[in-house]
C-alpha cells in the first residue's frame, strides 16, 4: 500500500490522528501526497477534517453523500452516535464552555496566565493547544446545568457518550477537551449561533464570574 492508502486506513480504524503523526505531518507539507489522500476520500463519500488550531485531524462525510446516509439536509446526522437530544445539548454547552475560550486565546497568541492586549500578538506563534484549552470542573457542570440537561443521572450517561467517541476527556473531576471536540464541530457555523443566541448570556456570566475569580486571586497575591 501507498502512503495516501496507508493513511486513510489508519484514519478509518482509529477515527482520529493527531498532527504530529508521521503520516499525517507529511501530508499536510506534501501537495501530492494531500491531494492524493482527498482524492482517495471524495471516492468513498469522505472529506479531511482539520483545522490549525486543534491538534488532531480527522474524516468526515462530504455534504452530497451527508444527505443520502443522514437524510435530508443532515437533520439526523447525530443518530450514527446514539447521541439522545440532550447528549447533543451537552455537547454545545462543552464546546462553548472549552472551544470559544481557546480559540480567543489563540487568535490574541496569549497563553492562559499572560494578558490578552500585548502589542504585536499576532506577531507570536500560536499557543499549544494544551496551554490554551480550559478544563472543566465536573462538580461546577453538575451544579450549573445538572437542571437543565437531565441531572446528575442523564449528565453522567452523556457524557459517558461524549468521551466515549473522543469529544472529550475525563481526568477524574476535570473534563477537557477531546481530539473530536474542535475537529467535527464547524466554528464558523456554530459560533455566532451561540455568541449571538440562547448561550450568549451563559457565556456572559461564565466570563464574568472568571473575571471576578481572577481579580480576587491577583488582590490574595
């Protein structure tokens, strides 16, 4: 087998590789090699999946056989995952508590513990993905959204679900992110939907409260 052949085999078995994958570092340098890999991809219904600020790369269906699998225009294109109707709920909420952060971080070049208003940021490298992702606090999750997203029982199960297909990560009480979580989910679309809709007063006091949390702990200092 080729190396394109090679890869997306590895693709199909292991759903996601990261980005320092020999395999994968080398296609995203070699024009031929990549194009060969989308070829090989477009053939069987399948499109490339990665974005340069997450660190792994993945596969998913191209919109034409979307519709033909999922149906129309995608409207179940969850139920390949078993993802019940507050599974995906959770889902957003973890992406827009984890993703919306990072990608700010990563835009302005600023690491967690450094200001966000330097001049010349954009001047920086961009910040590793695991010195920009948040972690979450399962206990803080539980009591936020427990309510709204079935309590602790429904809570428990989803995300359960949620790691279970690599959106996310669980380190006893944290929760971080997973090699899917920034890959499969579109920034472009689901970004503004959340920023201007039902989430934005969410993020709002989440920000404030870290604001406050962050100003308390700099006054201790």
């Amino acid at each position: 087998m080729d190396e394109a052949s090679l890869l997306v085999a590895e693709l199909l078995a292991r759903r996601s590789l990261p980005r320092t994958h020999p395999r994968v570092r080398k296609a995203l340098v070699n024009t031929e090699l990549f194009a060969q890999v989308t070829q090989r991809l477009a053939d069987i219904g399948l499109r490339w999946m990665d974005n340069i600020y997450a660190d792994h790369v993945s596969l998913a269906l191209l919109p034409a056989a979307q519709t033909q699998v999922m149906g129309e225009a995608g409207v179940n294109a969850n139920n390949n995952l078993e993802l019940p109707r507050d599974g995906v709920a959770l889902l957003v909420v973890l992406w827009a508590l984890i993703i919306l952060p990072k990608r700010e971080r990563q835009t302005s070049r600023a690491p967690v513990a450094e200001p966000q208003n330097e001049m010349f940021a954009s001047s920086k490298p961009l910040p590793a993905v695991r010195d920009v992702s948040p972690v979450l606090s399962y206990k803080a999750l539980l009591e936020d959204y427990g309510p709204q997203l079935g309590k602790k029982t429904r809570l428990d199960g989803n995300l359960k679900l949620l790691e279970r297909h690599g959106f996310i990560l669980r380190r006893q009480d944290d929760i971080a992110e997973g090699p899917l979580l920034d890959v499969l989910l579109d920034y472009d679309i689901l970004a503004p939907r959340i920023l201007d809709g039902a989430l934005a007063d969410v993020l709002a006091r989440e920000q404030a409260a870290s604001a406050a949390e962050a100003a308390n702990a700099a006054s201790a200092a």
